[in-house]
C-alpha cells in the first residue's frame, strides 16, 4: 500500500473529498519553491502534485509554461526536483507526492535509475503526461512493479471503448481531465463533469479526481461534490508567477482545500 | 521472390509505430483517440484507389509533377567527378517538397469531415503549401509560427495571409519551430471535434512520420523512373539536406532495398558541430529522446531539457530529426554528415553562377556536401541531390551574410 492508497483509505472512512495542490518544483527558485511545499499539508493539501520542470511542456497553458521556465532559469533540473521531495519528507513521512510532468527528462536520467532515485526520494506516484497506455512499456509498468503508483489521465476524449485500456495499468488514483484543452483553460461546467465521472468510477474502483480549469474555492467544493477530490494547479501558480509570498499562497491553497473539504 | 520480405529495410514502421526503438506515439490522453483515428483513416486510404487517383491529379495538374530530374552539366564539369543531377522539386507549385504532403492530409482532412486545418511552421514554407491548399478547398486555416521565425520570414507571412490563413506568432518558450509546433499540438488537444493537425515533416506522431513519407516518396520514386531513362541503371548516391526530414526520406525511401544506392543525409552544422550547440545537427550532436509525439534523436542538455537549434537556415532550424532517419543512421543504411552555415553559402552562389538556379538555403547544405564529395568520385558515379526548395525566400538573409545591403522597396 502506498501513501497514495493509505490517503485515500483514510479519506473515505472520515467521508471526505481529497483536495489536491500541484506546483511546479522550482518555481521561482528552490528554496520558495521547497518553502510552499512543506506549508501545503497544514493548508489542508491531501495529496501533493509537484511538477516536473520541462522546456517544452505540450499539454500545459501559459501559466505552467512560465513556473517551467522559472524553475529551469533559477537552475532546477530532476535531481534537484527529487532532492526537494526528499527535504520535503525529513517533516512529512505521510502526505503523498506525486510527480508531475513529461517523460524526456527521466528517459534522459534512465527509467531504473529514476525509479530508484525517486523511490529513495519519497516519491508515491507517477502522472506522466505524454505517456499514454500504448507505450505502459515504457515507465509505467516497471513503476508499478517497482511500488510507485502510476495514475492515468481520463479525458473527455476518452471513450466507453477506450476507457478500460486506459484504467488497467492504472493505480492510486484517475486523473479526470474536465475539459478538452490545456491546463489553465476556461473551467468545465460541474453539470457535465457529474456523469463522466460516473461513467468512470462505473469502470474502476478507483478514486476519481477532476482537475482543469478549477479556480476557486466555490469551484473546488462543486467539482469535489460530484467526484472523490479537486485538483488546483494553474490558480495556484499563477500567484506563485505574481511573487506572492509562500504564507500568502498558502492562505489562498487553504480556501481552495476548505472548499473540497466543505463537499 | 525478387525481395526478401523479411530483411526489408521498406517495411517500417510497426503496429505500434516503431522504427527499431524510434518513433511511437508519446501524446498525452486527449490526442490519443485521434491519432488512433487519423491512423485507421490513413490504412483505409493507402489502399484505396480513388484517393491515390486524385493526389496523382492535383500532383500533375495543381504542383506541376513530375518535377524534372535535371543534369547539372556546368556543376559537374567544375566539380570534375560524379556526373550531377539535380532532382528539380524547387519548380513545384509554392516553390519547395512541402506541398507533395499537403495535399495527401487535406485530401484525408476532408475524407474525415475536418474543417479547421492548423498547422506549424518554421520558414514559412509548410505554412505556405498548407494555406495554399486551403485556400484551394475552401478549408479554414491557422498556421503557428514563432515570433522569431514571423520577424525574420515577412514575406511568407504576408504570403500566407494573402491566401486566407491566420498566422498566429509564437511567443512561448523562445519562439522558434518548436514552440510553434507545441502551440500547434495545444490547438488541437483543445479542438478535438473539427480540427485536423497537417505536420510538415516526417516528425511527430505515429502516423505522421509514415504518412508524411508516403506522401513525400513521390520524389524517389520519379528519380527511379527517370533516372531509369536517363542512365539505364539506378543512380549510385542519393543525398539531401536534413531538418526534419521530409524532402530526404521521400528521396530515400524508395532506394532504401536497393544496396548499391549509397544514401546520405545532410543536417545543418550552423557555426559548426561543438560543445557550444550552435547547429541543428540533432544525429552528430545529439542523443534519443522523447518530443512531439517521437522518440528520435534530439539536442538536449544532461538533463534532458531541449535544446534551441541555431542555423542559418530557417527551414532546418529544429531540435529534432524524423525517427525513422534516427533507426537509419543507428542500423548504417544512410550516412549522416553536417554542413556549416559558410559551406552552405558558398554553395548558394555556386549553384546561381554555374546553374541559374537560386536554391533555398536548406539544399544548399546538401549542395555543399555534393561539393566535397564529388571530385574524388568516377564520372560514371551517377549523383541525385535534392534540390527541394527554391531561394527566393532567403535572398535577404543571403544579402545580410555577404554584407551586402539589398533595399526591399527599390
């Protein structure tokens, strides 16, 4: 069992929804960056979402597109994204991470390697953005077999015939992606997401979790209503982007958290 | 059975879209279903008569094909070697190889009810040959392109939107090919429904790099047949330059079974191949790796960030090759070499003095390595190059490099 399912075990016994922070590793520099992480389990962050930082981040708007390159220009690269984690995890022995990104760096840094470094990194999870289940080969199944959770994306793309291939090497969690489009973009209207989370959670015991163009903490608990948890990403780093200070960021991540937890 | 199937170096890609360990398909979930799509179209057509029908058409009557293949006789005598010809592809319609591949998406775009064309591109040219198709069928189109490459490429900006095509400038990352091929792909995962993505290279996605060279192989084919003619043998080198890869593999392709044929590829070597990354030399100076869509051989950092390219050469100026070029230099069956940006200026004006033909600055990079090899070669060494662009778009980049100040109003 991984930090990942005690997290969500734990949830369901209290009955509450999972709310779930990402920001970018780095971003604008390590040690603001290492800062708000260790501040997100006191906000009420369930699971943390820490981004990876890649020059060319395809499925990601303009605010991811920027902490990226905030992070690279301040120097951050994988090993120091993992060294973050391993900071992060001196305090915290469990709120889960999952990492977040694109697979070039770790391809570049060597699939066993990596999954050593981040085993020994704290790391719980894995959502690798341009690896569908056509290429599992690749990282996903030696991450499951090496304890790390591989969670997949679900789209609205994805179909009733598709979906099972999505779901089977999937683990921890599913990631519902509300809205075809980029991270950032306008947000899905809750009255269309309520049945495509069904539709999923009918094929998966699994935890389903709505993230893309959630903004604010009306928002966050409306999305958590109707699925198991809310994810917040571009929000976030957008005042991360404005040079808000890590105890402001985390006031507004504590809205965003109550909002989830308020469903 | 004149050809052992089995050691074919034609049968490529895999069902999974593989060259060797190159290529794939590393898309994120929402493209997945309409790459998986676009592939199940792509089979249906390739085997349909009627589709190839009317790309023969438009090819012979819209693009002006058969380019011809030309003996460059004043180039051969001044290089005293391997008799030179020069496969004319600059003469198609819009003035380069891009618009072989146009057509064959356009043609599938509308067999799959697509109305919203996107597309990405460097000097403009791709994004020239997509609008012009457009245009053609009556098609919506928006082509991406990076800030730096729309303030450098005026002319086919304006080319472009005369044709009817919405250029929308790249600002993200540093604004070059690559970014604009991001913000293509963030087109799409975001207009799933209507929107058909038309790459321009034999990049990206599986099916792209196949389809892309399927497209371009009339260019090889018709070397065969005319060479055929012309000699009564095959040609003994094939070469082309290298960005991408488009205009080469659909040069090689069709030569890639006959051993004798040698088959080299010309990458753009900028200011040279060095620690200091200033070329595009993605197979001499860099390592695989995983972008748009493909694994294939990439300039990039020790960890794994993407490099910018540097050439003078718009067209070339990518960080990436296609991956089936990657599975041919790993295995041996085509030589890989680069050529700096001064050698591909010193072929330019070779090519107008000797030729009358302005070539783009992209084949001059083969142009240039044609330069070196030819001498030492016999005259009964038959030598194709690719002349796949014509250099009217590169006239003021050519001018700034010879120091010569050309005023555009005069």
């Amino acid at each position: 069992m991984t930090r990942i399912d005690a997290k969500f075990a734990e949830l369901t016994a209290a009955g509450k929804k999972a709310f779930v922070a990402y920001i970018m590793a780095g971003d604008p520099d390590y040690d603001t960056s290492l800062q708000v992480v260790r501040g997100l389990p006191d906000a009420g962050v369930d699971v943390i979402e820490l981004g990876l930082p890649f020059t060319d981040p395809m499925a990601d708007g303009p605010t991811i597109q920027l902490a990226g390159q905030r992070a690279l220009e301040s120097g951050m690269t994988l090993k120091k994204t993992l060294a973050m984690a391993k900071a992060f995890r001196e305090a915290d022995d469990t709120t889960p991470i999952v990492l977040m990104g694109y697979y070039n760096p770790i391809y570049s840094h060597g699939v066993a390697a990596f999954l050593d470094d981040a085993k020994a990194a704290g790391i719980d999870g894995l959502i690798i953005v341009d690896l569908p289940p056509e290429e599992d080969s690749e990282l996903c199944i030696p991450a499951q077999a090496a304890g790390l959770n591989f969670i997949r994306l679900a789209t609205p793309t994805t179909d009733d015939k598709r979906l099972p291939k999505v779901l089977q090497n999937t683990s921890g969690f599913v990631y519902y992606v509300s809205i075809t489009g980029i991270t950032g973009a306008a947000e899905a209207e809750a009255g269309d997401v309520g049945p495509e989370v069904a539709r999923i959670k009918a094929a998966t015991d699994l935890p389903v979790i709505v993230g893309f163009g959630i903004k604010t903490p009306e928002r966050s608990e409306a999305i958590a209503k109707i699925s198991d948890g809310a994810v917040v990403g571009s929000a976030i780093v957008d005042l991360i982007g404005q040079g808000q200070s890590a105890d402001d960021v985390l006031a507004f991540v504590r809205t965003l958290a109550d909002g989830a937890h308020r469903a | 059975m004149p050809e052992d199937l089995f050691n074919s170096f034609m049968n490529g890609p895999d069902e999974n879209g593989r060259f060797g360990d190159f290529g794939g398909r590393f898309v994120s979930e929402t493209l997945m279903p309409l790459i998986l799509d676009l592939e199940a179209e792509y089979e249906k057509a390739k085997t349909d008569e009627s589709f190839w029908a009317e790309m023969d058409h438009l090819w012979k009557h819209y693009v002006g094909r058969p380019s011809p293949l030309y003996h460059a006789e004043r180039l051969t005598e001044h290089l005293g070697g391997a008799k030179i010809y020069l496969k004319r592809d600059e003469l198609n319609h819009t003035g380069a190889h891009k618009i072989n591949n146009v057509l064959g998406q356009i043609l599938l775009a509308r067999r799959m009810g697509k109305t919203r064309i996107i597309a990405e591109t460097g000097a403009g040219q791709h994004g020239v040959a997509t609008a012009t198709v457009c245009a053609k069928f009556g098609l919506e189109c928006i082509v991406y392109m990076g800030a730096h490459d729309v303030e450098r490429q005026m002319p086919n900006v304006f080319r472009m939107r005369l044709l009817g095509a919405k250029v929308v400038p790249v600002t993200s990352g540093r604004g070059t090919l690559k970014d604009a091929m991001n913000d293509a792909l963030r087109d799409w995962v975001t207009n799933v429904r209507d929107t058909f993505y038309c790459i321009g290279t034999v990049a990206g996605p599986h099916p792209y790099p196949a389809m892309v060279r399927d497209f371009q192989a009339i260019i090889g084919k018709e070397t065969k047949e005319q060479m055929a003619e012309a000699e009564g043998r095959l040609p003994d080198t094939v070469i082309a330059a290298i960005g991408g890869g488009s205009n080469a593999m659909g040069l090689f392709f069709p030569f890639l079974d006959d051993k004798s044929v040698n088959i080299i590829g010309v990458e753009a070597g900028g200011k040279g191949v060095n620690a200091k990354m200033e070329h595009c030399a993605s197979l001499t100076g860099g390592r695989p790796g995983v972008l748009h869509g493909n694994r294939t051989y990439l300039l990039q950092d020790d960890d794994g960030q993407i490099l910018e390219g540097f050439s003078i050469s718009a067209g070339l100026d990518y960080p990436g090759i296609g991956p089936e070029h990657s599975w041919l230099h790993e295995i041996g069956r085509a030589k890989y070499v680069s050529i700096t940006d001064v050698e591909a200026l010193e072929a330019f004006q070779l090519s107008c003095a000797l030729e009358g033909i302005i070539p783009a600055l992209e084949p001059c990079h083969a142009l240039a390595h044609v330069m070196k090899i030819a001498p030492a070669l016999p005259a009964d060494h038959l030598l194709v190059m690719n002349m796949c662009g014509r250099g009217d778009k590169d006239i003021f980049t050519v001018a700034k490099a010879l120091g010569v100040e050309v005023d555009a109003g005069g």
